[in-house]
C-alpha cells in the first residue's frame, strides 16, 4: 500500500521560522493552482494505474485557508483516478483560526477522517513573535470542534527562552484538548528564515537545553498515554500516523503539487518549489519535476537503515536479513563496535535506545 501526499502552497502570513513552500502573497492562484492538481492527480493515476493507495495527506502551507470546496475537490479527483482503498486514513493540516464548522463538515462528508492541527505554543506571546496567525483560544475552539474526531497537534520546542513550565503548559493544552497524537518538533533554524537571525544572535536556547526540553516532553506524554513511535511523534495506542509510517517503512508515496516529493520503484523525484513554474509545466501537459534520483544498491539499504533507526520500533532483523542478503550484525559489524552502546537488540530487532533517539542522526550517520 502507498500514499499521496497534496501540497497546498498557500499561507495567510508567513511564520518567521518556516521554510516550507508556502507564499503568502499568491492566494489569487489558488483556483488555478487546484486545476493543475487535478491534471497532475490524472496523469500520475494514469502512470501509476496498478498501484493501490491507504493513506491521503492533504498538508502544506495551509489547505484549511483555501476555499473547501477547493480541497474537497481534489480529494475526490483523487478518489476517482487513483486506486484508494475504503478504509484510507485521509489528513488535512489545520491551522487554528481558519476552520470553520462548514468546512469541517465538507471534509468530513469528503471522507477526511484525521487532522493535523498547529499550535506550536500555548503562550499568546509566542506565538506573535512567531508570526502565527492564530492565538492559544483559536486552537481551543477549533479542537473543540474536532471532539470526537482523530486529531494530532504539533508543538514546537526550543523557542525562544523556552522553559520546562512553558512546554508542560503546550503540551497539558494539547492533551487537554483531546487529541489523539502529538507532533513535538525541535526547532530548527533555516539559512533565509527571519529567525535564522535570532539564532545567530544567540537568542534561541542551545542545544543541550533543546535535548532537557525534548527528554522532559517525551517523559511527559509518555506517561499520560502517549508512546512515542518515532522521533517526534507520540500517539494513542493505534492512532500513528499511517501516512507518516509508511516514509519511515521506506514505503512508496505519489506527491502533488508544488515542492512535493515521490518515490515510486526506487525512483525519488520531487516538483519545483514555484508555483508559476508548477502551474505552467502542467499546463503545458508536462510534470513539473525539477529532480529525480534511481536509488539503486546499497543506496536502498542505507535509506531503510536510516529511516527505519528513527522510529521505536527500529529495524525487524529478519527483514533486513532476507532483503539484504546478509544479517545486520554482520554488515555493521564495525559500526557497532562504537554505536552499539547507543542501541538495542530486542524482539527479534534493533533499534536506537529511547534516551538517544533525540540524536539520533549522529548514531545513524555511521550507518550509511
Ligand atoms: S502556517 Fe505552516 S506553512 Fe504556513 S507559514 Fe506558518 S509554518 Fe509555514
């Protein structure tokens, strides 16, 4: 099973630390844009016939500041072209302050059955310096519409002089608001973000203070029912992400629109980042693919090592063994010489020991 993934480009403002493809400044071209996603979504089920698909993310920017009808729309081009199974999970991202209860029920009669919400701080003032465009009751309310409903909610951490009491209050909103899944993302200044200079200036805690805020967060949910299955994320007990799961399985995923990535038979291509050289691309009856890379041989083995090592659940040994040709011992024998005290052979797999899955890109590193 594989996913689609939908990239909708357009933002209210934009968050002063967010390099994401999102433009502010473009919503006129939104009806434009969602045409050339339907032609996109057409050409690619028509390539790709054959290929079933579980999971829908409608993510971005912000799908949830466009006009519904214009989402729904593409949920049910999708439906229609691609092979999508009953029981599909279908996100969209919700920014707090741009759902309405019509739009919440056009998604739902469209069969969206998960959200992702953002809030990223429950302190008003934060989220001003942010930029957001929403305050700490505009999340309230929009949760309160989701009762019922599965949900996640993203937090940021290592914001500026952010403090235990500040991410225990984030993440107490959170939980009280009943969502079923937590996104905690450790901020990470972009070259080109207007906080990339807060960071220069030294104005963002440092990393080992990031590590004792995002130890204490995981300490948090875990022990309020929380698990984490991956680096950042924490769910109810059969509310994961299956969207986000299937990445981490190295799993195949077709993705629309502007900066969305795929990768289809070993092949990983994404589309150009703008919007008016999407549009005219696809216009012209042609993909607006800017990259595209064979992944081939050991390449195959490193991105599985990698993407497996950051979820809990690590590598399933025997897997790797018949995938691979070789057990995992063998291959990385050297490597594990000075990495294993970082991981854990449990179960019949391997994984990075939770206490380290906070740095575990340098244990990871080693391995591909
Ligand atoms: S809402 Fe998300 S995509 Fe839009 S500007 Fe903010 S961080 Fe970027």
């Amino acid at each position: 099973m594989a996913g689609i993934y939908v990239h909708v480009p357009f933002c209210k403002s934009k968050c002063t630390y967010c390099d994401f493809a999102s433009y502010p400044r473009e919503k006129d071209k939104a009806e434009l844009y969602f045409a050339c996603l339907y032609k996109e979504a057409k050409a690619r089920a028509n390539q790709y016939a054959g290929m079933n698909f579980d999971t829908v993310y409608v993510g971005g920017g912000t799908p949830s500041f466009v006009d519904e009808k214009l989402v729904t729309g593409a949920l049910k081009q999708i439906k229609e072209k691609f092979s999508v199974s009953e029981n599909a999970e279908i996100t969209v991202e919700i920014n707090p302050g741009t759902l309405t209860e019509n739009k919440l029920s056009a998604y739902r009669a469209a069969g969206v059955n998960r959200y992702s919400l953002g809030l990223q701080s429950a302190d008003d003032a934060m989220l001003v310096k942010l930029n957001r465009i929403h305050t700490v009751a505009d999340y309230v309310e929009a949760a309160k519409m989701l009762e019922g409903e599965n949900f996640n909610a993203d937090a940021l951490i290592g914001l500026f002089d952010q403090t235990v009491k500040d991410v225990e209050n984030t993440l107490s909103v959170i939980i009280g608001s009943g969502a079923s899944h937590v996104s905690v993302y450790a901020l990470r200044p972009e070259e080109g973000t207007p906080i990339f200079s807060n960071y220069l200036n030294g104005d963002l805690p440092d990393e080992d203070a990031v590590a004792d805020l995002y130890a204490f967060a995981a300490e948090y949910l875990e022990k309020r029912g929380f698990y984490r299955y991956e680096v950042s994320n924490f769910a109810k007990k059969g509310c994961e992400s299956r969207h986000n799961l299937n990445y981490w399985q190295r799993g195949e995923y077709v993705g629309l629109g502007v900066a969305a990535s795929s990768h289809v038979k070993n092949r990983r291509f994404t589309n150009t980042a703008v919007i008016d050289e999407y549009i005219k691309c696809i216009l012209s009856g042609h993909f607006a693919e800017i990259s595209s890379e064979e992944i081939s041989g050991d390449e195959i083995r490193s991105e599985y090592v990698m993407l497996a090592l950051r979820t809990a659940a690590g590598i399933d040994l025997a897997e790797f063994e018949k995938l691979f040709g070789k057990p995992f011992e063998k291959q990385f024998e050297k490597q594990l010489e000075t990495q294993g005290r970082y991981m854990e052979f449990t179960g019949g797999r391997v994984r990075i020991k939770p206490e380290y899955l906070f740095v575990q890109n340098s244990v990871i590193i080693n391995f591909i």
